[in-house]
C-alpha cells in the first residue's frame, strides 16, 4: 500500500514509497525490538497484491522523546549481529546523540559487513562517519569519508550538499560551488 512516510512544510508529500505492512493473520511475524521488519514464515510461495486506494500518512511528533530506540536498537544488534540494517541504524542513531566513537566504530562495523550492499544506505554510513570525524575536529577523515560517499552512490543529492555545508563552513567557496552544482 502507499506510505507517505514525510510531509513538506507546505502540506505536499514529502517522501512517499509503497510498503508492505498488512498481511494474513497466519504465515507472518515480526522480527526485531524496533524499526520491524514483517517475515514470511509460511509455505510455498508469498502472495502479494497492490492495494490501491489505502493510504497511510504518518505524522511523527518531534516533541516525542527518541530515547527508548537506543537501547531497543543495542537489543536488535546483540540479538543478530549479522544483520546490516539495525547496525546502519544503531550507528546512526549513536551520530543523534552524539556519542562519535560510537557512531564511528558502528558505522565502519556496518560498511564491512559482506551482505551490506545497498548502496544507498552505504552512502548515508558514510555522510555519518564523515559528520562524526567532522564533529571530532578531523576534517580530513570527513573529506575522505564524503568522497567515498559520493563515489558509492553518485546519483544522490545528500552527500554532495554534506559535503558542500563542510566546505561553506570552511570557507571553500569553489568548493561549494562544485558540489551544489553537482547536487
């Protein structure tokens, strides 16, 4: 079904994409403390419909407190080590509180991982590692890590402008320019 997961200050959707969320009562669980992922468990094949016409809009509240994903995520990792999804999200959700070392040993657990291959979410791994080196006072880890980010995956708009806000901070004017021109 369609999922509009954010809204733009206007009202438009912001990012929308189609999920798969409803299923039978039997043949499925869930798997994982938190950010739930639905598994098939039952037999011969999984049968799938477009639902068109249902809607989901999700209007998070900021004002809501973040603070039990950190230890459910901790929990999801220990439970599946293996499993490259909760690492890229426990090493982001390190970077949200600032904890660097965290976040940078996690990420770099994350981007070694053989079955890590989503070169989108790669990418944001590293935009993460190169904010966290920025955060510690080593801007050349940062260009390092935003240059392998835009190396992983060239067709996405945020590590170019990650990359460009480091430079503007740096007063690197060409450099900003390439890279929102790129962006």
């Amino acid at each position: 079904y369609r999922y509009t997961w954010s809204f733009n200050p206007d009202g438009s959707e912001g990012c929308v994409f189609w999920i798969d969320k409803i299923h039978a009562r039997k043949g499925f669980r869930w798997e994982h403390p938190v950010h739930e992922v639905l598994v098939y468990t039952g037999d011969g094949p999984c049968n799938t419909i477009d639902a068109d016409g249902i809607q989901l809009n999700h209007f998070p509240d900021y004002k809501k407190s973040r603070a039990q994903y950190l230890p459910l995520l901790e929990l999801a990792v220990k439970e599946k080590p293996d499993d490259d999804r909760n690492m890229h999200y426990l090493g982001r959700e390190y970077m949200y509180r600032r904890e660097w070392d965290k976040c940078i040993n996690t990420l770099l657990r994350h981007l070694e991982m053989p079955q890590a291959v989503w070169k989108d979410e790669r990418c944001a791994s590293m935009r993460f590692l190169a904010r966290a080196y920025l955060e510690k006072g080593d801007s050349e880890q940062a260009r390092c890590w935003y240059y392998k980010s835009i190396a992983e995956a060239p067709y996405l708009r945020e590590p170019y402008m990650d990359f460009a806000m480091m430079l503007y901070q740096q007063q690197d004017w060409y450099g900003v320019l390439y890279l929102t021109e790129c962006a």
